[in-house]
C-alpha cells in the first residue's frame, strides 16, 4: 500500500521529511523526538482521549491554535485498519508512511501489572491471558500493510521475559522476512534525560533498504544504584549477558562516547522553576488542579538541560510556565517531608513519622496538654507493603522512572528540596521526562501526570530518531543537541536508492 521502498528512498534522499505514522502514540513523546529530528507527522492512534488531544495540541494545531479536532478524536486501532486510519487523517493512501513508531501499552508485561492481575484472578498465569499483550500484533498488521521503511517500538524491559518467552524475539520472527531487526535496552539517563528510566527499544529497516539497524551512542555516563543490575538481569534472563548474548536479533546497548557527560541530575532540570509553598501557609485547597496558569520562571539560573527545554525547536517557552502544579495533601505528610533525607521510602519515613509523634507525645505529656492524635502523625499503611510508593529524590542524581499513575502515587518522587516539603508537580515531572516546557498537555492533573508517566522521553526518541536518519540518508533539521551528541558524519553507511 503506498508508494514502493525505491520511490520512498528517492523522495527521503531529496531532502523531503519522512512521514511517520505513531500507533499508540500517548501525547507525543516518541513523535515529537521524531518530529524534532526531520519527520513529519501524519498523525496519531490513541485510544485515551486528553492523550488524543495533548498530541493534536502539539503536532496538528490549526491556525487559530486550537488542536485539529480530526486528530483529536480518540481511536480504537482495533477498530480501524490501515487504510481506513489514513482516510481518516486525511491522508491520501498512495503516499503511504516512512516510518512508523509505537509503544503498545504495556500492563500485561510489568511485573507490577502480573501482580495486580494474580491478586484480581487468583490465577498465577493470568497475565497470559490479558488481551493488551496482544497489542503488538495490531501494531504489526499496520506494518504488514504500509511497509514502511522503518520502525520503531517501545515497552518496558520485562517483554523480554514474559511468562518464560522472549516477545522481543518473537517480534523479530514475525518481521524478518521483509526486516532487518535489533532490539535492545536503552536507560534514558544515558542520553541525557534526568531519569534513571530503562525501556525495551526495537527497530526495524526493511531489507531493500540494505541497512542494519542500530542505536545511538550515549551521550551521558554514570553509576545506576543497587537494584538496576539485577532488574536488568531478570529482563534479559533469556538472552544471557551483555558480554554473551545468545538471541539473533538482541544487540547490548552501546557504550557511552569517549566524551560522554555525567548524568543530568534533578536539580540541574529542576533548579530554574519557581517554588511551590501555597501549602504551607493553608492557601492550598482540594479540587481539580488545572492547567492554565502562567507562572514566571524561578530566580536561579537554568542549567544547559533547563535552557533546552525551554529553547526546545518549535516549542520555545512563551516566556512564563504552564502547568506547574501539584497535590494537595495531609499537613502529616508535608512535615515528614521535610524531615526524609535524600533517598528515603516509605519505611524509613514511618519510622521518622513514629519518632515525630513520640516526641510530640512525651512534649504534651510534659505540659499536661491532650495528646494528640496518632493518625495526624503516622500514615495508616503497612510499611511491609510497596516500600517504593514513597521515596524522596536526590538533587544529585537524575530521579528514578516516572509511573503512569504518578497522579495517584506521586509519592514516589518526592522534591528534593526539603524547604518545599511536597511532590513534584506536572511540569516538573514533564522537565524529569524530558518535554519542553512549551509542549501542552490536555486535561486536568491527574491525566497530564499519566500522559506523562506513559510516554518515551522525548530527547530519548530524538536520540533515536538522529540515528535512523541518519543511516536512511534523510535531511536532519535538527541534529541531536550539541550539549551531548557529537554530530555524525560517517556516510559510508548510508542508505541509497537499489
């Protein structure tokens, strides 16, 4: 369907932008990395409606600003089939796409997502059965049917060993016959996003191309704290080390570039946005959090990655910040806030939350005052239980990975900054995510926090997107930012038309 790989080469090769179809797109994360690079979107499949329209927002605005409500509207790529899908975004079959990029949603094969699945069926094997991992096989009936000349897919680490099988290797069986195939797994924090975040990334270039895929270097190097090894094991257990990889398609990740920078931290993303404290003085209130404020900047100096982000290409900053906002809790927890150091969880701050109350306690026993109560002191929940719900960022480190349902559990990431005593907030957790700050979000907080939570870091897709451009030979707008990825300039690899 759509023009041949000989006709799509020849176009990419005169400079045109590739057009890239995104499948479960979310807001835009893997698109606007894309997008960034030199592509040019033909639309998004999205079936959560603020995620819908955050990515008409921002990729497919009409003059007035406004999100093209076509590209809005949510879709069901279970309903839809290629053709008709282009039809709807108004795109004349016959050109067909270049690239098309997704992240099927990834529930079934978390860890976390096996585990809510067990408990809800009582079936240890229940996650075998839950129809969203078999979304995948929608995403490849669009590749089936648009041959395009790449793409890329997205999940978490754990579809490479998801009930005893490897998916990331049965993807590749399905694909070889017309794709040269890789796969491997990316750390976001090595490619300077301020996230320890580790992601499943496959790519895929169809063999008239006459190119073998790859990843980039990264641009960042540093130390990933106790507990990533083993995370890292555990998802590779069925393709041996990185020194001795045993599957036909896996490639370890590239090491870093000889002059590869020291991670970005928290606060180096962080450090330029101004404070939050109308919860500390009782003018913080319970409702909706909208997103429509227009907040000036904080007074100290953005590091290069904050100036990035608001510099980003097309999506300067209008001058003032959106969407800087955050929960509003129990008082209990602000002051155990403030008390947690840098990398505490949720036991450690029971246990700082029992030491508070007893002190309080022994001080109104003293003075022959009522003794207050426990609950405005001690959270009521079992500190045996997810410890990691909570914990406490380090101003020195890039935070740990963003989850989806942030904005319910947006305890698990804590501000560094003990004088703020709270959670982050939506722009900060876009900052930690690697969105400019000019990139809009649709909906209240809580969506935007999941829209967030779910998406690729964006400069993370950039880096990916810099890499198949340039081995396709197409015109990069925007080559990866000069603060960490050295400009390439090896043509021998490059595609040419057969």
């Amino acid at each position: 369907m759509g023009q041949s790989t000989k006709a799509k080469l020849a176009r990419i090769l005169r400079g045109e932008p590739p057009r890239l179809l995104d499948l479960f797109s979310g807001c835009g994360g893997l698109a606007l990395g894309f997008v960034t690079a030199g592509c040019y979107s033909v639309g998004g499949v999205e079936l959560d409606e603020e995620a819908a329209r955050s990515y008409a927002w921002n990729f497919h605005r009409q003059p007035d600003g406004s999100p093209d409500e076509l590209q809005a509207h949510p879709k069901d790529i279970l309903k839809t089939e290629p053709q008709a899908l282009l039809k709807e975004l108004r795109w004349r079959v016959e050109k067909g796409v270049d690239i098309i990029v997704g992240g099927p949603p990834c529930p079934a094969f978390t860890r976390v997502g096996r585990a809510k699945l067990r408990e809800i069926s009582n079936d240890p094997e229940a996650f075998k059965n839950d129809p969203r991992a078999r979304l995948y096989v929608r995403y490849l009936r669009y590749v089936q049917k648009l041959r395009p000349l790449a793409l890329v897919m997205e999940n978490v680490p754990d579809v490479l060993n998801w009930g005893g099988r490897n998916m990331g290797e049965e993807i590749c069986e399905l694909l070889e016959r017309n794709y040269q195939c890789a796969y491997t797994l990316l750390n976001a924090a090595n490619y300077g996003v301020p996230q320890m975040r580790e992601r499943f990334f496959l790519v895929a270039i169809r063999k008239d191309v006459g190119l073998k895929p790859g990843f980039p270097l990264p641009t960042h190097r540093g130390t990933f704290p106790p507990g990533y090894a083993g995370s890292r094991k555990v998802a590779l257990k069925h393709i041996g080390t990185d020194d001795s990889a045993d599957s036909r398609w896996y490639q370890p990740a590239p090491g870093p570039a000889s002059d590869a920078q020291p991670w970005v931290t928290a606060k180096e993303a962080l450090r330029d946005l101004p404070r939050l404290t109308d919860h500390l003085d009782g003018r913080d209130r319970r409702g909706a959090r909208y997103l429509d404020g227009r907040l000036p900047y904080g007074e100290q100096s953005p590091s290069d990655y904050a100036r990035l982000m608001r510099k980003w290409p097309e999506f300067e900053t209008p001058g003032y910040l959106r969407d800087h906002v955050t929960r509003c809790l129990k008082w209990r927890d602000y002051r155990l806030f403030e008390g947690m150091n840098a990398g505490d969880d949720y036991p450690k701050a029971h246990d700082l939350a029992e030491r508070l109350y007893k002190e309080e306690v022994e001080k109104c026993q003293s003075r022959g005052e009522p003794v207050p109560r426990r609950a405005d002191y001690v959270p009521p929940y079992d500190r045996s239980k997810f410890p990691n719900k909570w914990r406490k960022m380090a101003e020195d480190e890039p935070a740990r990975t963003l989850m989806a349902h942030l904005g319910k559990d947006t305890y698990s990431h804590i501000h560094y900054d003990s004088t703020q005593k709270r959670v982050i907030s939506v722009r900060e957790a876009a900052r930690l995510q690697s969105f400019p700050d000019g990139f809009r979000f649709s909906g209240t907080m809580n969506p935007a926090f999941r829209q967030i939570g779910n998406s690729v870091p964006p400069l993370l897709a950039w880096a990916i997107a810099h890499e198949l451009l340039f081995l396709m030979g197409a015109r990069i707008t925007h080559p990866f930012p000069e603060y960490g990825q050295a400009t390439r300039t090896d043509s021998s690899t490059k595609a040419r038309v057969a």
